[in-house]
C-alpha cells in the first residue's frame, strides 16, 4: 500500500497544496507588517523613582559598562567582573533595541486581509488533514452510511 504524507494515506496533493497556500498567507501576512525601532543612544531602556523623583537608564548608559568591561577583559581575560559587564551590558542593549521595536499592519482593503486570513488558515487546515489517515476516516464514514 503506498503512503501518502507523514507515512498516512492523507494524499500527498493535501499535503502540497496546503503548504503552498499556507506559505503565500503567510508571505503576504509578513509582507504587510511594518516594523519600526526607535532605539538610540538617548532612548531610556529603564525607569526607575527614588526620593520622588523618577531616573531613567538610557542606551547610551548602558555603554560605559560595556567598555570598561571589554577593558578589564583585553587587560586579564581570566577576570570574571570584566566578563559580567560585558554580557550584563550587551544582553541590556539587546533588550532595548527587541523593547522598542514596534510592528503594525500596513493599510489593506477587506479583500487583501480576507484572501491572507483564507491562504493561511486553509492552507493549514489542509496541511493538518493530509497528515491524518484517511483510511481509518473513510472506514468510519462508511460504517455510518451502513447503518
């Protein structure tokens, strides 16, 4: 008996035609977001109030670690404290620039989201259903009809 899909008799032209249609929704769904960062050195990546004031840790502060860190490591590399600012400080840039980043859906008429919304979903749904066994489906199918 030869196989289909994932080893099952799903029928390997379900499985083509909804990873194609899966991928074109989701091309076009990626092709319509924006995405934008506002990130730089004077961008705040922190806050924090003491003494009922508030203070602000920005990109360009999050810096002056990381150099003197990547100086204690060229001077002693075996030097943990170097090491520990290093990494503290570029895992902080890093959560900056991921915090501030904004994405947002480009302006598309009813027709574009309805045509992504249908790529997308049906091209999972039948991408899923190719992956069942369509014997034992059809055996339950006709034991109802037979009753």
């Amino acid at each position: 008996m030869a196989t289909g899909a994932g080893g099952t008799s799903g029928g390997i032209g379900r499985f083509f035609i909804g990873l194609i249609m899966m991928c074109g929704g989701f091309y076009m769904l990626l092709q319509s977001i924006n995405v934008s960062v506002h990130f730089g050195m004077g961008t705040r990546l922190l806050g924090f109030s003491m003494f009922g004031q508030r203070f602000g840790i920005t990109s360009g502060m999050v810096m002056i670690p990381f150099i003197f860190g990547i100086g204690i490591i060229f001077y002693n590399s075996r030097n943990i404290i170097g090491w520990i600012l290093s990494i503290g400080s570029l895992s902080a840039m890093v959560f900056g620039v991921i915090s501030t980043t904004h994405f947002s859906l480009r302006r598309m008429t009813a027709f574009e989201l309805i045509t992504i919304l249908v790529l997308s979903a049906g091209g999972i749904g039948l991408f899923l259903s190719s992956l069942r066994n369509a014997d034992k489906q059809l055996e339950r199918y006709e034991k109802r009809l037979s009753r």
